[in-house]
C-alpha cells in the first residue's frame, strides 16, 4: 500500500491537462476571436484591407501586405508632418501645437504624482532647445 501522502498520478495527470488547455486558451484564444470577429471597427487599415480583400479577392498574405503598406504610409506621414513643423502653414502647426498641448494635459491627469513630476521634468525643453520632445518619446534615462 502506497503511503497516504503520496498524490496519485491521475491527480498530477488532471492538473498539467488543466495547465496545457488554459495555456493553449490564454495563447491562441485571442487570435482565434479576432480571426472569426473580422477587422477591429476602429482599425482603419484593417478594414480597407478587409474591403480591398472582399472586392479583389486578395488571400490572406495579400491583405498582410496591403496592412503592411498603409502602416508604413502612415509613418512617412508622420515623419513629414512632425519632422520640422517650421515647414507647416502656420493655422496647422497651431493646431497640432494644440494637439500635443490636450494630450500632455490628460497624460498628466492619469499619472501618480510621482510620476507626473517625472513627466513635468523631463517635458521641459533642454537648456537651448526650442521645445520638448513630442508626447511619448523616451529620454536618454528611460532607454
């Protein structure tokens, strides 16, 4: 007879089954919804890529790189917008100037205060810039 403090195997057996199908849920559960839920209703790329595969009966590797293309459009448009905005009409750098100014005002409103006098000193411009670095751009510290 086995000792009463031994657990026996089906116990064991039970709990890494248990273990493995939570793991595989935790894993793959979320794709597998996104795939049968279709393209995100505020991702934009997602539905054009959607669209385009719909009407032009792209496969799945075409529509990975029409997603692709319109990612990296959107970096080149930013790049452009936001790389010297000297360049910009003067009604549209104010209202990104406007922009950037709401969304430091809300980041702050949802930090600690410890970590807003973190933000507040490392948003103030270096000695001799122009201004601060835009809203979500690391320091040399935070690297």
């Amino acid at each position: 007879m086995k000792p009463s403090s031994a657990i026996p195997r089906w116990i064991l057996a039970a709990a890494a089954a248990g273990f493995v199908a939570g793991l595989a849920v935790g894993v793959l559960g979320p794709r597998l919804v996104e795939a049968a839920s279709g393209p995100a209703e505020d991702d934009p790329h997602a539905r054009y890529a959607a669209e385009l595969a719909l009407r032009y009966d792209l496969d799945a590797e075409q529509v990975r790189q029409v997603r692709l293309v319109l990612e990296e459009r959107d970096r080149t448009h930013r790049r452009v917008l936001m790389g010297d905005p000297l360049r910009l009409p003067p009604a549209l750098r104010d209202e990104v100037a406007a922009a950037t100014r709401r969304a430091e005002e809300r980041i702050k409103y949802v930090l600690t205060d410890a970590q807003r006098a973190r933000f507040l000193r490392d948003s103030k411009p270096a000695a001799g810039a122009g201004s601060a670095g835009p809203v979500g751009s690391a320091t040399t510290e935070d690297r």
